[in-house]
C-alpha cells in the first residue's frame, strides 16, 4: 500500500522555524516530483513547492520563496520543506503529494498528484 507520512508540524513563535518530513512508502518515489502544499481553514488547498524527482529544480510559492526550502533523499524515499522565518499567515495543515508529470508547470496544481499525504499541522503565533 502506497503511504506519504507526514511529520515535525508543530507550533512555533513568529520568526522561529520548522522542518516538516514525508516519509514514503509502498514502493519508491525516486521517479517522482514531490510537492508540499498547504490549507488553512476556509482556504483552498494551494502550492507551497515542488522538487523534481532528481532534486535537480526546485519550485516555490511567491509567499515562501526565500524563506522555505524544499529537498529529497532518495536512498531515504523522504522529502523535506525547511521553514524558516515563519509568519502567523504560515499556519495551515502542510500536505506532502507525489506526482508523475514531467511538466514543470503542473505541479503547481493539486489535481496533477497522484498520491497524498494526511498532513501535519503547523501553527505560528504572533
């Protein structure tokens, strides 16, 4: 059975950081862009950042550029976002999602991953 494990949510003060893991398993996602995507109560699920299967081009939200950092292990089938520099309007439930589009400009869209993770919630107090 295919799973993304989301973990290391939390809550942290403004300005602090978070590094969220997705743990994969049921077969290797070596093959797969890997995308983070968020959603705050009473807002749509939106992109956060995408990594391509070889970790060779990463991908970011306006909102995040600068501040988050997506990376892979293969060997490890785990994929991370490093947040740091966060903001109260960070707090959401932080999604991991596995794709197979080559198309660079698909992994900005929800409907183009094939695979999801149950999220882990972070929240930044002010």
């Amino acid at each position: 059975q295919v799973q993304l494990v989301e973990s290391g949510g939390g809550l942290v003060q403004a300005g602090g950081s978070l590094r969220l893991s997705c743990a994969a398993s049921g077969r290797t996602f070596s093959n797969d862009a890997m995308g983070w995507f968020r959603q705050a109560p009473g807002k749509e699920r939106e992109f956060v950042a995408a990594i391509t299967w070889s970790g060779g081009s990463t991908y970011y939200a306006d909102s995040v550029k600068g501040r988050f950092t997506i990376s892979r292990d293969n060997a490890k089938n785990t994929v991370y976002l490093q947040m740091n520099s966060l903001q109260p309007e960070d707090t959401a439930v932080y999604y991991c999602a596995a794709s197979r589009t080559t198309y660079a400009i698909r992994y900005y869209y929800p409907r183009e991953y094939d695979h999801w993770g149950q999220g882990t919630q972070v929240t930044v107090s002010s």
